[in-house]
C-alpha cells in the first residue's frame, strides 16, 4: 500500500518518520510529503498523487484550515482513495472534525504506528473491519464511531528508528540529527496540547528509551550520517529525581564512548526544577550547548493560571545554573494569560529584566482543543469562538485593552515568520554551536557581537512592552485621542528599531555562517565542492563529517539543507488580523544563495494568536500558523 504522509518537515518530523519507518517495515511503501507552508501546497498535492492512502499529520491547530483544504483537493482528485488526519488537534477534535469535514475518512488517536500499519493491511475498508482496529474513529451506519483506545507502545525501543530519508542537516557548516529519548510529560499543565494527548490512550503517559539503545541510533548517525549535533526534542529530557537523572545520564555516557562518538554538541528540553548543578556539569562535558527551559511566567500567579507546578524560583536559579554553567539558554513568557493584569505583566517583565542574557519569546495561552484551559474558559463563559480556535476574554479589562491594542504592534516582534526575537533566538543557537564546534579570535568576536545585539533587543523588547503597558493603564478608553497618539507613538517607533535589530541580526548570521563554511573548506554557493585549502589537521573535528554528509545527500540526489535548528514555538495569536505569507517562527528565511537554505537558529518558537481574521501562509513544525477564524464553522 503507498502511503502519503503529509506534514510540516523542517526540523526532520521525527512524528511522520517515526509512521514511515513502521509503514516500511510491515511491508508498505511510505512517502513524506513536506507541507511546510501554504505555498507548498500544488507541490504536495503532486507529489501525494499516486498514493493509495492520504495520512495528514494534522498536530498544530493553527494550521488546520491548510490541512483540510489540501485533503478537501486530494480528495476530489481520486474520490475513491481514504483521508486520514492524525496528530494533536486531530485526535483532540475527531468527532468535530469527521462531524464538519467530509474529505476525512478517519482519525487516528494519539500514537499511529500499530495503527496506521494495521489500517494498511486491511483487505477492505468497512465498517464491520474498521470497527476491529483499536485508537480510531470514523463515520458509520449510524453517525461517528469511536472503537476502543489502543494502549501506548510501553517499550519504545520496539518501534523502528525513524525514517532518515532526504537532505542532510547543517546548522553553521555541523551535520545535525534530531532525536527521541522519551515519549510523553511528566507534567500536565492546562494550556498544553500534548499531555491532553496523551491523557487519550491507556497506559504510562511518560516513557524513556534505554540510554544503550539511544547511543546506538546517535553512533548510526554519528558514523554513517556524519552527524555532530544532536538536537533531543523530548519534552522531559530530565525527570524530577537527581540521582535517577545522574544514573541515566551516565549510562548514555559510556554508551556514546563505548560507540567511538566524540565531539559532540547536545540540545535539549527539561522543566527549570529539574536544572541541578551537578546534573548539568555532566551534560556540559558531555556536549551539551543547549537548552530550552519551559518557564512560561515570571509570577506564582501566571504559574497558577497556566496550571504549570513549579516555582518563580526555580526559573531564577534554572537560568542562573545555565549562565554559569555557558549554556545556551532559552525560554517562553506567557504574559498573556488567563488572569493577567498590568500587575502581574510588569513582574514578568521584570523578571525578564533579571535574565537579559537570554533569548526568549512573549506569546498567549492559547486554548487549544480539549486541554482543561479551554474547558475552564468555556464553562467561564469567557471562550469565544469554535472548536477550530477558540480564544476568551481577559478577567481585566485592561489587560483585554493591552491585547488588542498590542496584538498589531508586537507582530514584527513576537509572531510574525520573520519576528526580531525569532531571529535573536535562532541565531542565539546559531552562536552556541558556533562557539562549541570552532576556535579562534573571529569567532569569539563574532559570539560577542551577537551577545551584545542581543542584550539590547532583550532590554528594548522589555521597553516597549512596559510603555504599552503604561498607555493602556493610564488612558483604558479604547476611543481616547490620547491613547491612541500614543500607541501611533509606539507604532512609529516598533517599525525603526525593528528594522534595524533585524538588519544587525541578519548580518551576525550571515558572517557566522560564512565564517563556518570558510573553516571547512566549504563554499555554500557550491555545496558538493571539494576544501581548497589548509591541511586536514587545521580543520575543524567536524569537518570531514560535513562532507560525509553531504556526499551522502548528494548520492540521493537531495542538496543539504542548513537548518535553523530548534526553535520552541510559543503560539501564534489566532485573533490578529495579521497576514503573514511567509510562515511561522519555525520557517525558513528564504534562501540566500544557490547551495543551502539558511534558516538561522534553533528556537522554541511562539505561536501566533488563534482567532479570527488571522491569516498567516507559513506554518512550520512547532508552530505553524494557519488561517484560524473564529466565525466559519
């Protein structure tokens, strides 16, 4: 059976590779169609034309208008042929959506890789058959079907390594993979999609693999791939228990030395309680460059809001730990919560003022489909608007003012494709692989450049919030000649300095990756060109991998793609009016020269707003942003 997988591939979406690797290995023939933005959609409608099945991964609700019209034209080419919508959204709204959009024929529920698999070998597709498979639902005789839940795959080193296929991933001139240690969160905060997922299925919601097995597939990439940087996008890489952090850490330790890897730089994600010195030591001299704390407020009652358990200071001392430590560190304000008041958006502000030194994003819960936030707004009677975007009113009235007038003037900063402290924060990656894979003056240099740049914008970010803040405060009649002289004030200035803050910060980037790319002998107008000067030894470590992995790329006919990196997306406003005909935080600036796509840094991205009149054309993996009106259900 060939099988389309369609979805958002730009950080490799290790959630379709992981399906394609399980549809291959029971005997089926995969395919992963990149449907990264809007204007991909002719070339995935293309490249999805000869399948027998249409599987959308359907994660981010934000871009679910995309998916379903691009399943909506699959559909009407061959009317014969079944749809299937998987993912987040889609298994947290499945009746809605099979209810509203007849180019579905069924959603997959939580995990697919038994159940895509087991959907393939069916002989026919009836209702008597799809009734036998476990975690779907679908339309029968009598309505929608929901069969019984299929439990969680409890030994994830059962499954196979996900599917490897396309282009090479550089990030500065360093081949990099992006991994799976876990499945699953340990925590169960209101406003988050992923552990209402996995609230969906039986059995353990967090799962760990063994540090032996994850030491085999990084050694696999490490000597077959060429690859030196390996991004982990577990939402708990570590778990509240120091000792039992220590223990697997030092297990997955002597497996990496075992297997001959050396050099190695290391991302990834944990809770800020869970950032112990000693802990960390390890993983700085395992490799590790960088982090993404979820931190989400700089108050106990944002914290509260968001019903994230942690502590105010645990986020101080999480950041403090990684600054000493020179650790890469990036981290999301929600300051647009449920219960925020200027009150409590001036202690956030002032608690980004205490940790500068960082990259960071502002953004707004957003109350995606089934998490307990959307409930409480709806049972608040504050929610707005459908299933397919919900959004809510503010408890303070001015802080509804702070938003609307906002949500316009902080586009270009926070949620737009190409938002300034997108741009600070890929490119902050950008420096920490930079500083850990090369040596030398320039680059130290450069590092310190782009810290100082991004000092200034973390300060004039701050700025600008607090004199919004101060405006609506002050004037809280939306009509007032005066605030509105002064948010024009306000408007006036965003465009110039944002402006120049992206021209500082493009060119930072430009010169680190030039500089990168001349230390391995490579020129990005001419990926596949062979080093023209200085002798192997004067190379950086990673150098001859560089090559391996673009040899290897070049052999199957893909050119190597140097990658942005991670970028955890907090979520785009779905309420904006904004057009935004690019993409989300995630996406790739366009191309800057013949050879490779630089897209600039790894990043947690936000997501923009979700409500009415938003329209947005990119979309990418961790936060996609789709047209989501509130009014056309």
């Amino acid at each position: 059976m060939r099988v389309a997988l369609i979805g958002p591939d730009l950080e490799e979406n290790l959630s379709i590779r992981y399906l394609s690797s399980a549809l291959a290995s029971a005997g089926h023939t995969p395919q992963i169609v990149a449907f990264d933005t809007v204007a991909d959609f002719e070339r995935a409608r293309a490249a999805a034309a000869d399948a027998d099945i249409i599987a959308l991964s359907m994660c981010y609700q934000i871009r679910a208008r995309e998916f379903l019209d691009l399943g909506a034209a699959l559909k009407a080419d061959r009317p014969d042929r079944t749809v299937i919508a998987g993912g987040h959204f889609a298994s947290c709204a499945a009746a809605e959506l099979l209810r509203d959009y007849p180019q579905l024929d069924l959603v997959v529920i939580h995990e697919g890789e038994r159940t895509l698999a087991e959907l393939a070998d069916l002989p026919r597709w009836t209702p008597e058959t799809l009734a036998g498979v476990r975690g779907i639902v679908f339309r029968g005789g009598d309505g929608i079907v929901t069969t019984p839940p299929r439990g969680i795959v409890e030994d994830l080193d059962t499954l196979p390594w996900p599917d490897r296929s396309g282009p090479a991933r550089l990030i500065v001139g360093v081949p990099t993979a992006y991994m799976m240690g876990s499945r699953g969160c340990v925590s169960d905060c209101d406003y988050c999609a992923i552990s209402t997922l996995h609230r969906l299925a039986p059995g353990k919601r967090f799962r760990q693999r063994d540090p032996g097995q994850i030491a085999e597939e990084m050694s696999w990439l490490y000597h077959e791939r060429g690859v030196r940087q390996f991004v982990f996008h577990d939402d708990n890489f570590l778990i509240p228990s120091v000792q039992r952090n220590l223990d697997r850490i030092d297990a997955l330790d002597r497996a990496i030395r075992r297997a001959g890897l050396r050099h190695i730089g290391l991302v990834l994600k944990c809770r800020p309680a869970d950032v112990e010195p000693e802990v960390f030591r390890r993983l700085r001299e395992m490799g590790l460059l960088r982090v993404f704390l979820g931190i989400e407020s700089g108050t106990p009652e944002g914290l509260a809001s968001l019903g994230r358990r942690q502590t105010v200071a645990d986020a101080h001392r999480a950041l403090q730990v990684c600054e000493d430590l020179g650790i890469s560190t990036q981290y999301t304000i929600i300051m647009f919560h449920p219960e925020a008041t200027p009150r409590t958006m001036r202690a956030d502000l002032s608690f980004v003022r205490d940790h500068l030194a960082h990259p960071l994003s502002f953004c707004r819960a957003e109350a995606y489909a089934g998490t307990p936030l959307e409930r409480r707004m709806i049972e608040a009677s504050r929610a707005q608007g459908t299933y397919m975007a919900h959004t809510y009113r503010y408890s303070d009235p001015v802080t509804e003012l702070i938003w609307s007038s906002g949500r316009e003037l902080l586009a270009s900063r926070c949620w737009s494709q190409t938002n300034l402290l997108g741009q600070i924060v890929r490119v902050d990656h950008l420096a920490a692989a930079f500083r850990h894979f090369y040596e030398g003056r320039d680059v130290d240099a450069l590092v310190m450049d782009f810290a100082t740049l991004e000092l200034e914008v973390n300060s004039d970010t701050a700025a600008l919030l607090e004199d919004l803040i101060a405006i609506c405060d002050r004037v809280p009649e939306a009509g007032s000649p005066e605030l509105q002289r002064g948010l024009a004030e306000l408007r006036e200035r965003e465009r110039n300095a944002a402006a120049t803050f992206l021209g500082r910060v493009c060119k930072l980037r430009e010169a680190m990756h030039a500089e990168a790319y001349r230390r391995i002998g490579l020129a990005r107008s001419t990926p596949q060109a062979a080093p023209q000067q200085g002798k192997l030894g004067q190379w950086p470590r990673h150098a001859a991998a560089a090559f391996l992995a673009i040899g290897l790329a070049s052999c199957g006919g893909d050119r190597p793609r140097a990658d942005s990196g991670v970028f955890e997306a907090p979520p785009p406003p779905m309420d904006s009016g904004f057009v935004d005909d690019g993409g989300a935080i995630e996406a790739p600036p366009p191309p800057m020269d013949s050879g490779f796509v630089d897209d600039g840094g790894a990043i947690e991205a936000p997501p923009p707003p979700m409500d009415s009149g938003f329209v947005d054309d990119g979309g990418v993996f961790e936060a996609p942003p789709p047209p989501m009106d509130s009014g056309s259900d």
